[in-house]
C-alpha cells in the first residue's frame, strides 16, 4: 500500500492516510473543508469547492485524476444543501464522458459543527 498525502492538504486528524494507493484502487479518507492554515470556508458550495480540491490533489498523489474515480460517496448535514453540493459535483464532472457512481447521505453532523458536507472517493489507478 501506498499513501497518499499532499502537502497542500492540512495534516489528518488522527491516526489514518488522506489515502492509499493499493492493488490498482486508490481509496481517499472522507475530505473535510479544513485549509492547512486551520479556515474553514463558509457555505456548503464552498466546503464542497474545497473537497472536490483536495480529492483532486490526492488522486494527483497517484497519478489519477476524477475521470479515474469509480465513486463520489458524500455527506451533508442539511437537507437543503443537496442542490448546492450536486451542483459543484456536476461542475467538477461534467467533461467527463463516464460518470462516476454516486451516493449522497445526510447524516446529523461531523467532528465540528462547522462541517457541512464530507466526501471521499473510489478509483483506479491510471493504466500506463
């Protein structure tokens, strides 16, 4: 197993990989809107601009990028935010010409409040 972390990513907050790069899959840990100087942006299109952003760095880490992604499994913790996170999930597929799996849950909060939405990531490691 390989891990993944950039460096434009704020360290984990425990014991675990931002992701791993292993048997041709790489897995990303669910990405939170935490900027490396401890900001967290606010609204859920900015917090979900940001985690888009740092799975992109991951998969970059692996030498994948979101046409390699299999599947986007995202967290909100408000109903009316799933318009707004499905928005910037759009933006940051629609060139794709296969999209990838997705699944959105809501769930009733994060490790702090300010948390409004979490998303983490399945995908292939590119073939070369």
């Amino acid at each position: 197993m390989t891990p993944l972390a950039p460096p434009s990513l704020a360290a984990p907050f425990g014991a675990y990989s931002h992701g791993i790069a292993s048997g041709g899959m790489i897995v990303t840990s669910g990405q939170l809107a935490l900027a490396p100087d401890g900001t967290i942006p606010e609204g859920v299109t900015a917090q979900a601009e940001m985690c888009f952003t740092n799975i992109a760095a991951i998969l970059a880490e692996a030498g994948a990028d979101f046409s390699h992604v299999l599947r986007f499994t995202a967290f909100v913790t408000r109903r009316e935010d799933m318009a707004a996170y499905m928005a910037v999930r759009d933006r940051h597929v629609r060139d794709l010409s296969v999209k990838p799996a997705s699944t959105l849950l809501i769930v009733s909060g994060f490790t702090r409040p300010e948390f409004l939405v979490e998303i983490e990531a399945v995908a292939l490691v590119p073939q070369t």
